[in-house]
C-alpha cells in the first residue's frame, strides 16, 4: 500500500492494488472514507500507525458507494474499533448483503477494465449503522456534509467539507490521466448530473475513488471536465 500526504496533519491517501481510501484526522480522532478491499485491515492499521496514530481512535467508516473495492474491509475495521459504518439509505442494502450490487451499463471500451476491477476480493456483507441522506452533516472535518450523487451506483455520494475546500467524489469522478467522469455507471446520465453538482461545490482539494487527489486550479478543473463530459459527440 501506498501511503500519500494530500493535507499535512489533515489527510493521507491510502492507495491499494485496485482503488484506495483516505484518512482524515481531528487531532487523533480518525475517519475514514472508504475502506479498501477485503483483507486489508491489517495494512490500513499499519498504515495509520506509520502516521503516528492509533487505530484504536477510529470513529467512522463513511462509504462513498456499495463496491467491493470500497467497502471490503469496513466491517472488520468497525468490528475491531467499534467506529461506526456509514452509507447512503440506497446502497446500505447491497452494504448489508440483503440487495445484489447493481449491474453497470459499460460503454465497449469499459468491459475489459471492469473484468480486471472483479479481480479485487468480494466484499463481504457489512452492517451499515447509520444510513445518510443528502445533506446530512457527518461530526469530521469541522462539518462534513454528505452530497448524494447517484448514477455510479443508486446511492453514491460525494463528502463535501467545506471548511476546508476538500471534497471526496467518490467514483463519481477520476483521475485517470485526466480528471473524467467515472466508469462503471448504472445511468450515466444521473452520473454526468452529479459529476456537474460536485464540480459547482468548487472545492480546492479533489479526492477521487480511483486516480491522485487533485490540489492545483481544481475548481476550475472539476468544471471543465464536467462540461467536457457532457458535450455531445459525433
């Protein structure tokens, strides 16, 4: 795993083989936005103790959405730290195991890439404590406020903290070279909506699901790419 210093003293990205999680500390109470894939407890604990933190002050998992390679390893992490499970009330079912994950609708050139992603471990089903809703405000970050953006999946969301200028977008939006509307979506159409609301939030700092966290004219960014994707082709 590799461990990147996006805010000092403030936020680390985690990154895994496939996807990565970040982690975000109040003085040594920690949260963390997605959790990585199944069987990686152990290296997100090491990682935090490498900060010089505690895991042992863990407080929150939030999901930004129900994939495997965002929720595999919360359950064990909460059930080792007793720190809650968040998730938006539309994917807190397929969290949970009682819904099956929804099926994307891939572009041709999305197919080969979204075999190689089921290569990461099946999550396993993971209680979900409290179910969010757009707007709700989560006790991190001087106030983060949770930002439904669906289209990825049902009940994807973006985590907006405002006092800071960080939004994390989920696999709502990537950096994959260039910043781009994700892959993978149930309706790309919702996705491009939410892909333009998270762009109006300006933040400074952008946290993706897959690709490096985005620190220069990122506002500026976020609304180019959201244009660009949306325009007509052919």
């Amino acid at each position: 795993m590799d461990i990147v210093e996006v805010l000092p003293q403030r936020l680390h990205m985690l990154r895994f083989p496939i996807g990565q999680a970040y982690l975000w500390q109040d003085g040594g109470a920690l949260t963390l936005i997605d959790a990585g894939h199944a069987g990686s407890a152990d290296a997100v604990e090491a990682a935090m103790r490498s900060l010089g933190l505690a895991p042992e002050r863990l407080e929150r998992i939030v999901l930004t959405h129900c994939h495997r390679d965002h929720v595999g390893a919360a359950g064990e992490l909460a059930a080792r730290r007793g720190a809650q499970v968040a998730a938006h009330r539309l994917d807190a079912p397929v969290v949970r195991g009682e819904l099956p994950v929804p099926e994307p609708v891939l572009l041709d050139w999305e197919i080969p890439l979204y075999a190689h992603g089921l290569t990461a471990p099946e999550a396993p089903a993971t209680r979900v404590d409290r179910e969010l809703e757009d707007g709700d405000v989560l006790p991190f970050g001087d106030g983060a406020v949770v930002v439904h953006a669906p289209g990825h999946t049902p009940g994807s969301i973006g985590i907006h903290l405002p006092a800071h200028g960080v939004l994390f977008t989920g696999d709502c939006v990537a950096a994959v070279g260039q910043v781009m509307l994700g892959v993978f979506n149930v309706d790309r159409a919702r996705a491009l909506e939410s892909f333009r609301r998270l762009a109006a939030l300006a933040p400074e700092v952008a946290c993706f699901g897959h690709g490096d966290p985005w620190v220069t004219d990122t506002a500026a960014t976020l609304r180019a790419a959201a244009e660009a994707a949306a325009a007509p082709t052919g």
